[in-house]
C-alpha cells in the first residue's frame, strides 16, 4: 500500500510553537485540535501539528474589515 506523498518533507509542529506561531495561547491551539479546525497527528501524550496546515488555517481565517 504504497503513498504518493512524501511524509519526510512534512515540518510538524509542537502546540507551543503553533501557539508561538499564531500568537495565542497553547490552550486554544488544543481546542482548535479538538474541534477538528485544525488537523493534528498524536505522538504518545502529545500533538503535532503540519506546519502547512497551520498556514492553510491562517490563510483561510483572515476576513475582510473595510
């Protein structure tokens, strides 16, 4: 069952990073992770987040204030 992406070139993220990253607390990146808004992978206790979809969420949160 061979994959066509390339798992190697995945950067992932701890939540303090993401948090450090998004400028919030490690709190709502947890809650973020658990309502599913943000795709995370779990490693023992702890999450990884992709740092592409922390990019993809950000781009994808800005709204238009004019």
């Amino acid at each position: 069952m061979a994959d066509d992406r390339d798992l190697s070139a995945v950067r992932f993220l701890t939540v303090a990073e993401v948090a450090a990253m998004m400028r919030v607390s490690k709190m709502t990146v947890y809650r973020l992770v658990h309502a599913g808004d943000l795709p995370a992978v779990r490693v023992g206790r702890s999450f990884r987040v992709p740092e592409k979809a922390v990019q993809d969420y950000l781009r994808h949160s800005f709204i238009d204030t004019a």
